[in-house]
C-alpha cells in the first residue's frame, strides 16, 4: 500500500506556488527583418525532396506548401524535432472525421519548431478517436517546441469525453507565440481550450474566437475549460478570447485555471457551475493589468473576472478590471467569488453592468466612473498620456465613451485604419499638427496619441517610435528547457513506457517502495519514497515530496527517472544549444536529520551539494550545477537522473526527513544565454 496524504487527480483543490518564469525580452528591429530575408532565400526544391523541400535544420526548414505535406508530418516521428516553415495558406478540408495524422504522442512530443509564417490552415476537422489521449493539430509538445506565426480558421474538434483538446495544441510545455484560431468549435470533456487544453509552457501574443464547450460525460463532470486555454500551469501575457465558453467546473473566459497571466482580457461569455469567472474560473498566482467583458453564470465561484482567486498569498490580482453581468448562487461577485488567500489591489468592477454590489476584492463603481481616466491613474494605473505611474503605457482609455483598454490592441499612429504606421498615416498627422484633436484612443480617425487635446512634438515623437510598427519585432528568448517540473502526474495506475500523463508520479521517479498497482514491483532497495506534493510548489500546481530514510542498510536514499520516460520531451543530448547548467529548486525542513544531498547522472556521477546540512534549508532555494561537474558522464548520452541522500561510498547509519524538489531544468551557459528564440510582433498580431 501506498500512502497519498492528497487525494485524487486531478482534484478541485489544485494549489499554486508563486511565478517561476525567467524571460528575457530584448527589442530587436532590424533582426527581424533578415529574419525574414534569410527565409525567403530557401525556395530551391530538389529532386526527390521530402515534403516540400528543405532539410529540417535549423536554417533550412522543411517547407510545407500543401494540405498533403502538412498532413505528412504526422506519420513521420523522426521528423517531430525538425524545423518546419508553412509557405502557403493550406485548407484542410478534405480531411474528416480522423483521417488527418495528428503530430506528437506522449510517448514522442513534438519538440521541434514549426513557423507558420503569418500564413493560416482552414478547417482543420477532428473526430474523438478513442485511443488519443490529446486531441489538436499538434497533440503534444515538449519542452523545447516552438509553434509560431500560425493562424487556424474554423477549426472543428470534437473529441467526446477526451482530454487536452485545444485547436492548435492539446498539451503543451513548449513555447506558442503568434498563433489564433478564429472561428469554429471546440469540445471535449477536461482540459479544453479554444487554442491550447493544458499548457505547462510559454503562450505570448495569442487568440481565439471560437466556440469552446465541456463534455459532461455522466456521471463525471467537465473540468478546466478556458476561451483560449482550458488549464495553464505557466504564463499567458498579451492574449484574448472572445467566444462562448461553456464547461463545469474551473471554466473562464480566457482560461479555465490560470497560474500567471499578463496584459490579456476576455469577452464572451461563460457559464458553468462551479468556479467560473469572466477571465479565469480560478487563479493560483498573478493577473496584472488583465480585464474581462464577458458575462459570468455559474453556482458556486462565480466572479466577473475570477471564480475563486487562490489558496495561497501568491495569488494575487492587480490592475484589473471586469464589466460582465454575473449571476450565481453562493460567492458570486462583481470581480472575484471568493478570494480565499490571495490580494486584489487597485482593481474595479462596474456595479451597474455587473447587476453585482458585492466582491470578495476589488472596488466597485458605476459605469461612468469606469470611463474616467482619472479612476484608474489614481490607483496607480499605467495609462498613455502620464507619466507618474511609468512609461511602459499599457493602458489607454477613450474617455466618457468606453472602458480602459490595452494599448497592444492598437497600431499606434494607424490614423487611416489599415493596420499599418506609415507615410500615409504621417501625412494625415502633418495636416492637423496644431490643431486640436480627438483622442486617438477613440478610433474615430482622432490623431492625438499623447491624449493632451492638441496635436504636437509629443504625439510626432510618439509617431515615430512606432513608425513601420508592423516591422517592428521583438525576440524572445527562452533561457531554459525543462527536464521535469512535475506538473504531469496524477494518481492513475498507467505505466509506460514512458508513462503517460496523468499516471503516478512513482512510476517515473523510481523509489525505495516500489509499488502494488496494477501490479507488484519491490522497489529500489534504498530508503526513498517519492509522492506529489500540492501544496508547497515552486511553479505551477505540483512538485516532487521525497522522503529519505537511512536509518537501515542500505543507509542510502535514491530516487531516479529514465530521462527518455520524462514527459518534457527533453531527450539525452544535454550538449545542444549551449547548454551548461542543470538547476533545481529544493526546499527541506529545519527538522531535517542531515544527511548530504546529491544529484547522479547515469547511474555513476555524483554531484554533491556543497552545504552539509542543505536539507535543513526551509526556503525554496536554487541549487544550479554545472554540467561539466559530472565527470565521466557523455552530456550527449544522458538516460537517467537521480536524487540521492547519504554518501554513497561512505554509507552511515541515520539521517532521514522530507525535502521537495520543482523546477529541474536545463541552462544554457553565459556565452550563449539563451536556449531558444523567437519573433513576435511588438505592437500587433
Ligand atoms: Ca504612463
Ligand atoms: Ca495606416
Ligand atoms: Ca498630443
Ligand atoms: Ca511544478
């Protein structure tokens, strides 16, 4: 027998830690423009080419010109950690029921990058087929896939009762960026989403618009259902949903259950039963500068941006407001249901579109109140046309008409509303300099981008910032790829290999106990024992609790994971993209017996911590080790990791306690610091 103190998975008492992500972000015009020079110089399509051409690498991508290549790269495992470029718009049409070739099992996740390339895929169709265990154009992508640039129009998914069904990923702990699914319907049973059903990864600069409903499968209810995202364990920022959401429980707007969202909104409407909220059904860490219109129904939870907002301190909601009428029963309010640990500062509701006088959070005030600039730059909101509370701009409003909205929404300087900042638009700007103006931030051909009431050296100085904003981008880097950050397990008997999402965390992390279900296997001899730990995390909603005893012989404690089992997809090469650093986060317990702590590569390589009495650490602490302090280990041949307590070749008697672990990951070293980039437009989709 096995003793889970937790209960079962996935469970209505998901808890989260605090915001985990380390991104870089650096401004960097003129690379986006060979960017694209580079890629236009690939067209030569050789004789007996595979899809479209190219080769796969990294500057040579496969190119994708047709629904036929495109439906290729499904049957072609070798190839999902390849580089793919989309050369044409494609329509998938002809495609129906199951019969397209779904890309990444969670036995192999797509790990590759695909560039959609500004273009788009229609009517991408999708059937239940019962033995998938994720349902979207790419089922599963690791930790190292980058999916970019790619818009989906009217797509079509219908996966019953299945899990992790989103239109474009069904789980994903890769990195999204650029990416919309317009129109269409989505629908499953948990962890569905109008882009994306479970993500444990990066989503920047995304949006949908379609349909997204909950398959109750009686007598089971439908669980985590958002507008974009059905649950994210990570990071959303500048995104939006706008359909029509629908679900049971941890239903939203935007997504079902949030960890950290930026800069995004919802609009819609949602309904559901319990924990349901405009933007987010529930929230376990920050919401900043966020806000939804949409309108909320629900039971129980039930809130106008939020449902239930946190079970720890880290939850917190700031800058942000909701508009939506709410309706509900128990813990209905104007901006959050109920807030349970978490803060809510400087944030509003609208009392008289909400039909709410009450939140658990928040400020309620009526519509008028919520069209003045001066409510919310008095709460220390970052609006164009101030300076006091910064310069980064995020919010703009178009005074006495509407609500405060994010600058991301507009092309700044677009005076003539064709969604680009040029001579055209600098001339409309030169014929009013002087006058004064309308406010640009009305979108009624006004020019006044300071929002001063005259049309001056500011708003020419602000114009030319943004000029040619289209070919304005940012790249993104990720520092890091993720060997294991927890998130998958759950409590079902699903051995692998590798095990499969959800299964338990033992089957994968190899202990001490072994286990008894669905059949008996001793354990590893030592005096470990590994379980999930929800409640004190690092990121996301769960880590790794380890427990060492090493009072009995073997008076050692090792807990180890083939790294080809691991879900993020990371692979053995630890050599690619410069990577030089494993790191850890571990936090132990002032009552910890001592014993020294270790991590082991390939059954051989010990690396110690260098504080003795590291396990009696009480504080989430980073443990980073460099790579090439594993000696005699090939770094392109890594198949396992293990977590040790004691010295292995000077074994004593003694030593036991608890330490958690979270976050394992890989870092790349300070010559090349960053792992993996991408492009996203700064100012527009
Ligand atoms: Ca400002
Ligand atoms: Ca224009
Ligand atoms: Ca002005
Ligand atoms: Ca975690």
């Amino acid at each position: 027998m096995r003793f889970s103190p937790y209960g079962p998975w996935p469970s209505s008492y998901r808890r989260w830690g605090a915001e985990d992500r380390k991104m870089i972000a650096t401004d960097y015009r003129i690379l986006g423009t060979i960017f694209l020079v580079v890629a236009f110089c690939l067209v030569s399509v050789p004789a007996q080419a595979k899809y479209g051409g190219g080769t796969g690498e990294p500057n040579e991508p496969y190119l994708i010109y047709t629904a036929e290549q495109m439906n290729e790269i499904g049957l072609h495992e070798e190839d999902w950690q390849k580089h793919f470029k989309l050369m044409s718009d494609i329509d998938l049409s002809s495609y129906t029921g199951t019969s397209f070739n779904l890309i990444g099992t969670s036995h192999n996740l797509f790990w590759g990058v695909f560039d959609g390339n500004d273009h788009t895929i229609l009517n991408f169709t999708y059937k239940y087929r019962a033995d998938r265990d994720a349902t979207a154009l790419f089922s599963h992508v690791g930790s190292w896939g980058l999916i970019k640039d790619l818009g989906l129009i009217g797509p079509n998914l219908d996966a019953g009762a299945g899990e992790n069904v989103g239109a474009l990923v069904g789980d994903n702990m890769g990195t999204i960026t650029g990416c919309y699914a317009h129109g269409g319907s989505v629908s499953g049973r948990n962890y569905v989403g109008g882009l994306v059903g479970f993500s444990a990864g990066t989503i920047i600069n995304c949006y949908s618009t379609g349909t997204v409903s909950g398959n109750k499968a009686a007598p089971f209810a439908s669980y985590y259902v958002g507008g974009l995202v059905g649950f994210s364990g990570r990071t959303i920022t500048n995104c939006y949903a706008t359909g029509i959401v629908t679900g049971d429980e941890f239903v939203g707007g935007l997504v079902g259950n949030a960890h950290t969202i930026t800069e995004s909104y919802a609009s819609g409407s949602v309904s559901g039963s319990e924990y349901v909220g405009g933007l987010a059904g529930y929230s376990g860490a920050t919401i900043t500068n966020c806000y939804s219109l949409a309108s909320v129904s629900g039971y129980k939870w039930v809130g106008g941006l939020v449902g239930l907002n946190g079970s720890t301190s880290a939850s917190t909601i700031t800058n942000c407001y909701a508009t939506g009428n709410v309706t509900g029963t128990t813990d209905v309010g104007g901006l959050v249901g109920l807030n349970r640990n978490g803060s809510v500062d400087n944030s509003f509701w609208d009392t008289q579109n909400s039909g709410q006088s009450t939140s658990d959070g928040g400020t309620g005030i009526t519509t008028a109140e919520m069209w003045m600039k001066s409510t919310f730059t008095d709460a220390s909101w970052d609006f164009v046309g101030e300076s006091v509370n910064g310069t980064e701009d995020i919010w703009c409003i178009c005074e006495g008409a509407d609500y405060p909205k994010l600058t991301w929404q507009f092309v700044i300087g677009d005076f003539d509303g064709d969604d680009e900042t040029d001579f055209v638009d600098f001339s409309i700007l030169a014929a009013h300099w002087l006058q004064t103006n309308s406010s640009f931030w009305c979108g009624s051909g006004g020019i006044d981008l300071t929002d001063d009431g005259k049309v001056d050296f500011d708003d020419l100085k602000e114009f030319a910032e943004n000029w040619l904003a289209e070919d304005i981008w940012r790249l993104t880097e990720a520092d890091y790829v993720i060997v294991d950050d927890f998130e998958s397990y759950g409590d079902a008997n699903n051995l692998g290999p590798p095990p499969p999402p959800g299964s338990r965390i033992w089957y994968t992390w190899r202990d001490g106990l072994g286990w008894t279900k669905p059949y008996k296997q001793p354990g590893n001899g030592t005096g470990s024992m590994v379980d999930l730990e929800l409640t004190q995390v690092h990121g996301g909603a769960q880590a790794l609790n380890y427990q060492y005893n090493n009072s009995g012989p073997p008076y050692y404690s090792l807990a180890d994971a083939k790294v080809s089992e691991l879900r993020s997809g990371i692979g053995g090469d630890w050599t690619k993209e410069g990577i030089a650093v494993l790191s850890l986060w571990f936090r132990g317990d002032a009552s910890n017996a001592t014993a020294p702590m270790s991590v082991v590569l390939n059954g051989s390589s010990a690396v110690y911590h260098d504080n003795p009495n590291a396990v009696r650490i009480n504080t989430w602490t980073e443990w980073t080790i460099d790579l090439q302090a594993f000696t005699g280990v090939d770094l392109a041949n890594v198949n396992s990791i293990a977590i040790c307590f004691g010295d292995k070749n000077n074994r004593q008697p003694g030593g036991s306690g608890m330490v958690i672990f979270d976050d394992i990951r890989l870092y790349a070293g300070e010559e090349s610091e960053h792992l993996h980039s991408f492009y996203e437009h700064k100012t527009s989709f």
